[in-house]
C-alpha cells in the first residue's frame, strides 16, 4: 500500500488534531500506534528543487485499508480546512 506523504508542518498540524483524539501512549509508542490507528510514520529528509536544502517529509505507512479510509476522513480533511483558513 503506498504512504500518505506530508511536509513537517502538515504533519504537526494532524499530530495535534491525533492528541486531542488519543492519550499519549497512543501516538508516542510506535506498536499503540499501529494497532490502533493502522499506521506508522518514518521520516525522511531529501533536497528540494535546486538542492538548496533539505525538506524534512513524514511517511504514514498503513497495513489496512479500513484504517487509512478513516484517517483520510477524520485527519486530512481537517489538515485542509485549518490550512485554508491560514491563508485567508
């Protein structure tokens, strides 16, 4: 299954919306996070156009279909609307 990819800002913003959601344990213990959300994350830094610098992106790997629907419901959707509304 291929990763939701997003910038360190995005995933901040998703990660607050998730500790509002879910104790601690949940999102700080990789296995919770996996059993619970059906996700994990990895992190990678690669050069942005013109090699410049690095842009640091966050992976969410997910083993089940189910978990990555409900997440795009509940998450991405409101990743985009608080993000949206920054730029007004």
């Amino acid at each position: 299954m291929k990763p939701l990819i997003y910038t360190k800002k995005e995933w901040n913003e998703i990660l607050e919306n998730i500790k509002r959601d879910h104790p601690p344990s949940i999102y700080m213990i990789r296995e919770k996070m996996r059993r619970k959300l059906g996700f994990t994350t990895r992190e990678h830094t690669a050069w942005e156009p013109g090699m410049v610098r690095y842009k640091t992106l966050i992976h969410l790997d997910f083993y089940d279909e189910k978990f990555k629907t409900m997440f795009l419901l509940k998450y991405h959707t409101k990743l985009y609307d608080t993000l949206d509304n920054e730029d007004c």
